[in-house]
C-alpha cells in the first residue's frame, strides 16, 4: 500500500501535469476526436473531473447526486480547467486530513475491494492513462504538445 505522504506528492505532481495538458488544448477545438469511435476531447477533460467525484464520493464521503455526474456539461475550456482545479484541491485538502485508518478502509467500486488509497491510485493511473489520449489529441488538433515527463518536440523545456 501507498503511503499518504508518497500519495500526495503523486497527486500533486500528477494533477499539474494533466492540467497543463489541458490548458495545451485548442479552445476551439473542444468537440474533436481523432475518429468516429474516439471519445471527444471535452469528454476525456470531463472524466477527469469525475474521477474526482468518484473519489470523493468514495473515499471522503461526499454527497454528490447522481444528477451531477450527468448533467455536466461545461461551457468551455475555462470552466473546465476551474472545475478540475476545484475538485482536485478538495481531494488534496481532504487526503491531507485522512487519518491512516481512513486511507486503509475498504472502498467497493465495480464489484470491486480497494484500501481507499489503493482507490485513489486506481483512479490517479486512469486520469494519466486518459491523459495520455489526451495529449495526442493536442497536435491534432492544433496544440502544442507540452513536456509531461521529459522534453516533447513542441516544448523542449527540461523545466520539469
């Protein structure tokens, strides 16, 4: 198991690099998909957020309607970026505040037992995993790729 300490360095580390991903992405560009089957790039943004719902509906205990999870439908970019950054401070403040028998109380998601930092891990790996995606879609659609864990073509920055 992950410690706290080590958990939250990741976060923040990882939480950073996703949102400069994101503000890398064209604004006009938010409906763009790489094919019919693709997932939209405003849609792969919006699963970062509710990564963090599902954290925080699972772990912390947060009352978040299921309308919330289907109704959202941010207006662009901006509000995107401003969601993400809300909801992932709040899972940072929260993760400060868990005790270490809270980080190892048992979460079921998906049919599925997790410690609640194994949880968090799960859903950290899937927003890298998405981001990933993500960032393929930035020179795409007109972007400059940004260095997420070395140089990249577009920013060669060893500012890491």
């Amino acid at each position: 198991m992950i410690s706290k300490q080590d958990l939250l360095k990741i976060f923040r580390k990882e939480f950073d690099t996703t949102l400069k991903v994101m503000r890398a992405f064209p604004e006009n560009k938010l409906d763009f998909a790489p094919h019919e089957r693709s997932s939209k790039a405003k849609s792969i943004m919006t699963t970062f957020i509710f990564e963090m719902y599902l954290i925080e509906l699972n772990v912390f205990g947060k009352k978040i309607e299921k309308s919330e999870f289907q109704s959202y439908l941010p207006e662009n970019l901006k509000m995107i970026l401003s969601d993400f950054q809300k909801e992932t401070e709040f899972v940072i403040s929260s993760l400060q505040a868990l005790s270490d028998n809270e980080m190892n109380k048992e979460v079921r998601f998906a049919e599925s037992k997790f410690t609640a930092g194994d949880f968090m891990l799960m859903m950290l790996f899937d927003q890298i995993h998405h981001r990933g995606q993500l960032s393929t879609y930035v020179r795409m659609a007109g972007g400059k790729v940004p260095s997420i864990y070395g140089p990249s073509a577009d920013d060669n920055s060893t500012n890491l």
